[in-house]
C-alpha cells in the first residue's frame, strides 16, 4: 500500500540524517535529501487525505447518503463519481468552494 511504503520511506530519510553528522547546508547530499524527504512528505500527506475522502465515502455508502452533495444535497454527476468515486460535493458546490 503506497501510504506504508512512503511511511517507510520516510524512516529511512529521518535515520539517515541522524546517520550523518553533517547538516543540509554542508553536507553536499543534504539538500537532495531535504527535498526527497519534503516530496515525500507531501505525498504523504496528500494520500493521509485521500484516505480519509475515501473513508468518508464508504461510510455515506454505508448510510446512504453516498453520491448526494454534501452541501446542497443534489445527486453527484455519474461522470464526476467516476472520475473521483471519494467527490462529496457536486461539481457546483465543489466549484464554488475552492
Ligand atoms: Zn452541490
């Protein structure tokens, strides 16, 4: 599952550093580090939240609220649910949050 491997990876990157004693500015593998470990981060934190879309979508599945707009509680488009199954706005809503 892509979020343990990026946990792991992420341990590695974190155990590496306390391995070296140098920090980023000195160490000529340091910013390369930093920046894999800040892509790392981010997909992390970008999959930590499309898990919790999904999580949410299986539990409107499971009450029955499951393809309805979770703000004007129109029926989600078949073809946004496609594309994007964890939507839980309309593409209406979705635009006038963002
Ligand atoms: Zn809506």
């Amino acid at each position: 599952m892509l979020i343990d491997r990026l946990n792991e990876e992420m341990g590695a990157f974190l155990s590496a550093r306390r391995d070296s004693p140098t920090d980023d500015e000195h160490d000529p593998e340091g910013p390369t580090l930093a920046f894999e470990r800040s892509q790392s981060s981010a997909m992390l934190k970008q999959s930590a939240q499309h898990l919790s879309e999904i999580d949410a979508a299986l539990v409107r599945l499971e009450d029955g609220t499951y393809g309805l707009c979770g703000r004007c509680g129109k029926e989600i488009a078949s073809g946004r649910l496609e594309a994007r199954p964890q939507a839980h706005l309309c593409i209406v809503c979705a635009a006038q949050v963002r």
